[in-house]
C-alpha cells in the first residue's frame, strides 16, 4: 500500500471542536478512549492527546503521560552508570492507534517518530531518558522495529512493558542540531 506523503500530514492537540465520531480502530478501548475519556484526562492534566491528521481525516492518535522506570528494569548499557536513584525520568506513550482504514501506510511509524522528536524537544527543557509504553503482544513486532526493548522481568504479560532509551537518540539530535546552525 502506498506510504502517507509525510509532508501532508500534522499533528494537532486534541480539542472539543475535533469531530472523532468516524475514527475507528481495530481496538475497541482505543477507540473509546479517544472518544469518551481523552478530553477529560486532559482537562485533568493527566494525559495528553495529540491526532495525526490529513486534511480534516483522522488517521491515528497518540497520548502521552510521565512516567518513571525502575533502574533495575533497564539493561545495563542503556542505564546510568552509578545513579544514585531508584527510577528514571521517562515520557509514557499511554495510547496509540492508526485508523483501521490506513493501518500499514506508514502512520504509526509516523506518531512514533512525531513522539521522538517530542520528548527530544522535552528533554531540552526537563529529565527524560527514555520512552515508556504497555505493548499488546500483537504489536511486541512493531515497537521492536523501532528500537523498543521489551523488560525481560515482565515478557510475558499481557501487555509486556518496553522503552527506548533516548540518550543516543538526543545526542545524535543534538549533533545533526548544532550542525544546522554553524
Ligand atoms: C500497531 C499499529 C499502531 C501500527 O500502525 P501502522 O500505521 O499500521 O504501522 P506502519 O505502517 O507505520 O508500520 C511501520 C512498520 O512496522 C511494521 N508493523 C506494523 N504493525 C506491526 C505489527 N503488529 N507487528 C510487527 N510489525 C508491524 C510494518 O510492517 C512496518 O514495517 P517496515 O518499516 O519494515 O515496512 C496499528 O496497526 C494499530 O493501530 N493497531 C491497533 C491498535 C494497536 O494495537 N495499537 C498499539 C497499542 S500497544
């Protein structure tokens, strides 16, 4: 199937005037997250809901919390080394869901990249080493491609817990950064 030309698509905070009543995935609480529960989280300041969208279409969203990750969950070369704490700083991906429609035409490729560049941007301005989320063992495959690691303690739960540590993906950000403006 052909790929979303990425330039025609954005990604807007979620608001009241947003008309979600054609969204549809292929997970029933994703859907009714979205729908029924999104803009109160927010309005709690408990998450924060961002759509990827074509012209007026939605085609996924995304919604992200802090976390933290226990050190001792974390391999070895992705930690700290003597970190005096018991957790890390992280940013949670809570939800993420493509449009049943557009699923395999590079959308949650997209939201994943959107939420990179996000914590990078977060990371300049708090702690944050590493992204969390709760995988379903369905979608284990689609986070791996991106560079998540499962937390091997927790692989065989229903939802098996992963991150991606962001360390040298921001020192790599950073470097292509002061490369622009030199
Ligand atoms: C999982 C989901 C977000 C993937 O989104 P998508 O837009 O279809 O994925 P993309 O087209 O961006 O795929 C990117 C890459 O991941 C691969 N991929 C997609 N879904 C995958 C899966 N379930 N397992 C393994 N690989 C997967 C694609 O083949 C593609 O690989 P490529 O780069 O080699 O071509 C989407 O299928 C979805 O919303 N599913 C229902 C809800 C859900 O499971 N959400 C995740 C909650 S944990």
């Amino acid at each position: 199937m052909k790929p979303f030309p990425l330039d025609e698509l954005r990604v807007e905070y979620l608001r009241e005037t947003h008309d979600l009543s054609s969204f549809h995935c292929r997970n029933d609480d994703l859907n009714d997250f979205l729908k029924s529960d999104a803009i109160e989280s927010q309005e709690d300041l408990i998450s924060r809901t961002y759509l990827c969208l074509w012209h007026d279409t939605i085609l996924g969203y995304l919604a992200l919390v802090t976390d933290t990750i226990e050190v001792k969950l974390i391999e070895k070369d992705d930690g700290v080394a003597d970190y005096p704490y018991p957790r890390y700083p992280s940013i949670k991906i809570a939800r993420l869901a493509v449009e049943e429609k557009f699923e395999g035409r590079g959308i949650g490729r997209f939201l994943l990249f959107w939420a990179t560049g996000k914590v990078y941007q977060l990371s300049n301005e708090i702690g944050c080493r590493y992204i969390t989320l709760d995988s379903k063992q369905e979608s284990l495959g689609f986070y791996e491609n991106f560079g998540f690691k499962v937390i091997e303690r927790y692989a065989g739960r229903n939802f098996p817990p992963m991150y991606l540590n962001m360390y040298p993906i921001v020192s790599q950000m950073r470097q292509e950064d002061s490369g622009r403006d030199a």
